[in-house]
C-alpha cells in the first residue's frame, strides 16, 4: 500500500483482510476491526486513510529508536547489499558474532555464550532446553519441572505457554498436552518494597517441597507484561536468586520485554544486582526491525550441556544467526548504548507519571502505575476492544490495551510534549468510552 488515501485500494486491502489474513488471537469467522498502516516514522503511524497516530506501543514494546530511523535503515540496507541470510551451520557471518560479543559485554553476570533464534517464544524453548539438558548430563533426568510466578507470560509455544499465568493463560484449553509446571504466588509486594515474608515463605516452599524435580525458575524480572503488567520488588528478585542458589535450581530471566532499558536499568535483574544463570532476549533487540532473539548462559552451564548424552544443545533454528536481523540488531543496540538512555528514560517516567495521573480519580480505575518508561492504567473491569480503540482513533493516539490494563510503552525517542499528548489522549479516550461504554462507533 502506497501512502496515496485511494478509498477504493484501502477498502479492497481490507477485504482481502478479513479474507485471508489471521490476526493475533482473533477470530477468522468474525474478524476484529484492523486498521490498515500506510507508513510510520519517528513516533508517528499514518494510516491508510491518512489520520497520523502517536504510537503509544512501540509494536508490543520493540520499536524503542522509533519508526524509520535513519541509523537502523543505513544498518539494513547496507547488510541487503551484502547478504541478507545465510546458513549458521557451518557457516558464520560478522554481524552475528558481533552481536553475540556485545550481548555477552552488557548483559549481567557472565553470560558468555549466546544462542540466537527467531522469536522470543522460541528463545524460552531454548532457554529450558538448555536447563533440561543441563540436568541430563549429571544424570539428572528426574529434574525436569519448572516452577514460576503466577501471572507470567513467556510466549505462545507449547512449553513456554505451561510456564505463562495458569488462570490468564491457555492451560484450560491445552490442558491435555500441557506439562504441569509449579507456580508460585505472585508477589504482592510493589516495586521498591520490600520483599513480602508470606510471598518468598510460598516460594521457598515449593522448592523445599519439590526440590529435586526442579530444573529451573523462570520468571520475568521486576515487571511482568502480558500476564497482568505487574511490578514487583527488586528485594524479591534478589531472595529467589539466594533460594535457587541456596537449592541448586537454575534461574531463567526472561527479559523479553524488559531488556534494552524499558525499565529504567539496561535489564531489570540490575534493579536487584543479580544476574540469571539463563537469559532471553528478543523484541526491542532489533529496534523492532525484525523478528530475532537470544538465550544467553554462562560457559559453566554450557558446559555441562554439552558434556552430556548428545554433545551438543540440540537446537537449530533455519534462520538462525540471520545476517539482516543481527545486523540491526547491533546498530539499535550500539545506538541505545550511544545515547544517554538512563536520563531519557527517566525524562519518560516522569512524563508518564505526571501524564496519567488524572485517569486514578476516573470511575472504574484500580489503580495507575508506572516504572521507566511503562505507564499502566488498570481498571475493574475489562474494556471492550473495538468501542475503546475507536476512541483512541478519535484521540490521535495507538494504544492496545487487553483485558483490564490500558497501557503504553512508548518508543524512548519520544519528547515531553508528545508524552503529554499521548497520556492527555488515553485519558479523554478512556473518560469519553467510560461515560458511553458503547457508542455509536461500536462494532
Ligand atoms: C513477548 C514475550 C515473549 C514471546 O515473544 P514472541 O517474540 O512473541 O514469541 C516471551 N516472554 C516475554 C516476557 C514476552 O514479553
């Protein structure tokens, strides 16, 4: 689609749509509304019927320089002219070494080796394989549960959606094929609290009582995204990595959503000085550009890994190592390091705080809070997705919220002003769907 407003070409695209195409978690026998996107530059996303809307989502938390940024499109054109993929087995290419060195340099602890793939579901499926493994070479089969946190999310393949929230997630559905995974409270204690007894007293129990057949704790450092957009105490963090330690366990960061200065920290383990003994990257890690992510352990672990049975970690995604996707995913990085982030994002919080403040005195708002640059608005009860987006739309402003959160995770490159105008147009928005909960723009 060109950038052209031709009714007739947008009315036909979303024909074919509503045909053909399978959007996330929707219905192909009634298709949500989608809008079609002609272009997106900076912060900005233009419509195909020309309406400019500031992107409050950064495309699920990935596009963190923006859209369209002259540094990451000179990174991929200029990789294009070289090779845009070729096979890792075997065969190596410098963009991908190079961002496996870089990741190893800025990531906590000492996560040398790195394991790239394709998508953050599948850098989780790597990341316990590794664990998996890593107790089959001691002889330690029996070791193969994992225990988390309630209200997690960690993708949508099959075992990382056994280790996502149990009620919020798709357990019931799959039940049958799921494997049982052990899961610990959610911690009620808030960022910058101190840890809750009665919450680390639950954890420490399920490894005091299942101890042996654990292989690994996975959990989202700090904030949890889709599984409830939750903010939790660094002390916290920092007792579940004693109590791995103290049991043995492994402990899996996924830092899908977290990683590359969301939270205010390079990673969110650093709110709590620890590192995992597993990482996983993906979204933001290319700037949003193309799909790539990586499991990161240390050289101990790996190891062991590969002193087992088959050698080696049996796992080989086609794609892996993409030239194109390292290569952007180096110069977003280098980019973000090159900036002085802490200080930007620090400028967003308090924009975001400042900003959102007013939606806590609205009716039917639980609670607003915000950490780096997330800003969250949760409500009593869920909000209907068409009648709320359409007010959005009416706002100027993108801004998909699910269930009872209404949040943003804006790009970092967003200024004051344009915060301002984002968090006065989710407010309005959100007033305006409050007092008519389904107006006239409903589907
Ligand atoms: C998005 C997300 C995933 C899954 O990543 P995909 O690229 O969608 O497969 C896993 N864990 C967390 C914390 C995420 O936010």
């Amino acid at each position: 689609m060109t950038d052209q407003r031709d009714p007739h070409a947008i009315a036909t695209l979303l024909a074919a749509d509503r045909r053909h195409a399978w959007h996330p978690y929707a219905s192909a026998l009634n298709p949500p509304p989608v809008y079609p996107v002609a272009s997106a530059h900076g912060v900005r996303l233009r419509l195909g019927d020309g309406r400019e809307l500031l992107d409050g989502m950064s495309s699920w938390w990935a596009a963190i320089h923006g859209y369209n940024h002259p540094v990451l499109n000179r990174a991929v054109s200029a990789q294009l002219g070289r090779m845009s993929h070729v096979m890792f087995g075997g065969l190596t290419n410098e963009p991908a070494v190079e961002l496996c060195a870089l990741l190893a340099a800025i990531t906590p602890g000492e996560l040398e080796r790195v394991f790239l793939c394709d998508s953050g579901s599948v850098a989780v499926e790597v990341a316990i394989k590794m664990a998996l493994q890593y107790w089959q070479a001691q002889g330690q089969a029996g070791r193969n549960r994992l225990l988390t946190l309630a209200g997690g999310y960690h993708g949508d393949t099959f075992m990382a959606m056994s280790v996502c929230d149990p009620v919020t997630g798709m357990h019931h559905l799959f039940r049958d094929v799921l494997p049982r995974q052990l899961f610990a409270p959610r911690p009620g204690c808030g960022f910058g609290k101190p840890a809750r007894a009665a919450d680390i007293a639950a954890f420490e129990a399920l490894l005091t009582q299942h101890g042996d057949a654990i292989a690994a704790v996975i959990l989202e450092p700090i904030v949890q995204g889709a599984g409830g957009m939750h903010f939790y105490s660094a002390d916290y963090l920092r007792r579940v990595r004693a109590l791995c330690d103290a049991h043995g366990v492994l402990l899996i960061a996924d830092e899908i959503a977290t990683g590359f200065g969301r939270t205010g920290k390079l990673f969110a383990c650093e709110h709590a000085g620890i590192a995992p003994d597993i990482l996983c990257l993906g979204k933001a890690l290319t700037g949003g550009y193309l799909s790539l992510a990586a499991t990161l352990t240390s050289e101990r672990v790996a190891g062991i890994v590969c002193s087992g049975e088959a050698g080696a970690l049996m796992h080989g995604p086609t794609f892996m190592g993409n030239p194109l996707a390292c290569a952007v995913a180096l110069a977003s990085t280098r980019l973000l390091l090159s900036l002085p982030w802490q200080r930007e994002i620090a400028r967003l919080e308090s924009a975001l705080r400042e900003g959102l403040a007013p939606a806590a005195r609205l009716p039917g708002v639980r609670e607003v809070r915000v950490l780096g640059a997330i800003g969250v608005i949760e409500m009593e009860q869920a909000v209907a997705m068409g009648p709320i987006t359409e007010r959005f739309l009416a706002e100027g402003v993108w801004v998909r919220p699910f269930g009872r959160l209404v949040y943003t995770m804006p790009p970092f490159i967003m200024r004051t002003d344009e915060v301002a105008r984002l968090t006065h147009g989710m407010i309005a928005a959100l007033e305006k769907y409050l007092s008519q909960p389904s107006g006239e723009e409903a589907q």
